[in-house]
C-alpha cells in the first residue's frame, strides 16, 4: 500500500509538472504570437518608405546626365537627396525569441511550433545582419561623399529650420547644390547612390520574404492555437 501511495504521488507530480509546462509553453506561444503581429506592422511601414526611395533612386541615370551636361541646374537632385539620407532597417521584436533562447523555452514547445520559431528567429536575424553590414555600409558611402559634393551653403538650405523639431525639407532653392564641377566626384558620388539602391531593393526584398513568413505564422498559430 505504501508503495502503492508513493507511486501515485509520483505520478501526480509529473502530470502537474507536465501541466505546468504545457502552460508555460502556451504563454511563449501566445507571446510570440504578438511578437509577430507587431512585426508585421512595422515591416508594412518601412516597405512604404522604401518603396518610395527605390522609386526615387531610379531616376538616377536621367539626373545624372542632365547634371554632365550643366552641373548647375541641380532640380533633379533634391528629391534624390532627401530619400538617400537616411536608411530605415526595421526594428524587429525579439523579446520572446530572448526568453526563449535564455530560458531553455524550447524543450518545452511542441516539435512543429519549435521548428517554425527558430526558423523565423533565423530569417529574422540574417535580415537584422544584413541592415548592420550591407545597407549601413552603403549608407555611410553616400553620406560621407555627399558632404564632399555638396555646397554648404545649399545644404543650409535644403530644411526650413534645421533647430526645429519637425525641419521642412524644401522642394526648391536658388543656390545650386553642387560644390564644384568635379566630375569625378560627381561620378562617385552617383555610383554610390546607385550602390545604395541595389541595396535597398535587397532589403525590400527581405522585408517581403520576412513579412510573408510572419503572416504565415500568425496564420499558424491563430489556428493550432485559436488565437483571436
């Protein structure tokens, strides 16, 4: 009987351990989950933006040329400034992917969610590496040649009040942006934009593939799960 009792407490204590678990694998789930949905979100608002910079920065050839032709007619430059100075990487969720990771979390998940969460977390990172490498390395190419194409003086101009919180890009100017007629600097200048392009058609290309497999995992798991 005495062993018949301690075996049965036995028994009752993994069946709770194993309840407990099951729970705390259900709450990383759950947490993940919204992880995603917040994903998806941002990764919607930077694919705005940088479609519109590719859509900009595909108009180099023809400001290219015209500038060869009159260094000093720099119209078709500021748009091309204004959606080159800055990169927009996407700052991704990773709360849970950490506690998982430092937790142990995954023993606990089923084999399947296990599976779709380090292959997200492994797609998520290579795009986090990739905004770190590539696209800063770019970026830093442009800007750093900019200050060495463009005149001061414009480049006051180029924002309506620099000191203020929300400065006004402007749309037209009377100082010609160019500081000098070196076409050498102009010609590295522009391989470098066209650089940073390629290189954001990469990143849009990552942020699609990326949001096309959140979105699939929210399918996922709304409907293992019965997620709202």
């Amino acid at each position: 009987m005495l062993f018949l009792a301690v075996f049965c407490g036995f028994l009752a204590e993994n069946f709770r351990e194993h309840q407990v678990e099951k729970h705390r694998a259900k709450q990383y789930v759950l947490s993940f989950y919204e992880d995603l949905k917040k994903d998806t979100t941002r990764l919607g608002k930077v694919l705005e933006v940088e479609n519109k910079k590719i859509e900009s920065l595909s108009h180099l050839k023809n400001c290219y040329d015209s500038l060869v032709i009159n260094p000093t007619v720099t119209t078709c430059l500021f748009d091309i400034i204004k959606n080159s100075a800055f990169n927009n990487p996407g700052v991704l969720t990773d709360r849970t992917l950490k506690q998982l990771a430092n937790a142990g979390g995954y023993r606990l998940l089923e084999k399947e969610d296990a599976d779709s969460i380090i292959g997200y977390d492994n797609a998520s990172s290579a795009f986090v590496s990739f905004n770190l490498t590539a696209y800063q390395e770019a970026q830093d190419n442009v800007r750093t040649t900019f200050n060495s194409a463009i005149d001061f003086t414009a480049n006051t101009e180029l924002y309506s009040n620099v000191t203020a919180s929300n400065s006004e890009y402007v749309s037209a100017m009377k100082t010609p942006l160019l500081f000098s007629n070196d076409k050498a600097l102009l010609n590295k200048y522009f391989n470098e934009l066209f650089q940073y392009l390629r290189v954001i058609v990469g990143h849009r290309n990552r942020i699609i593939s990326l949001k096309e497999k959140a979105t699939g995992l929210i399918l996922f798991f709304k409907q293992e799960y019965h997620l709202k």
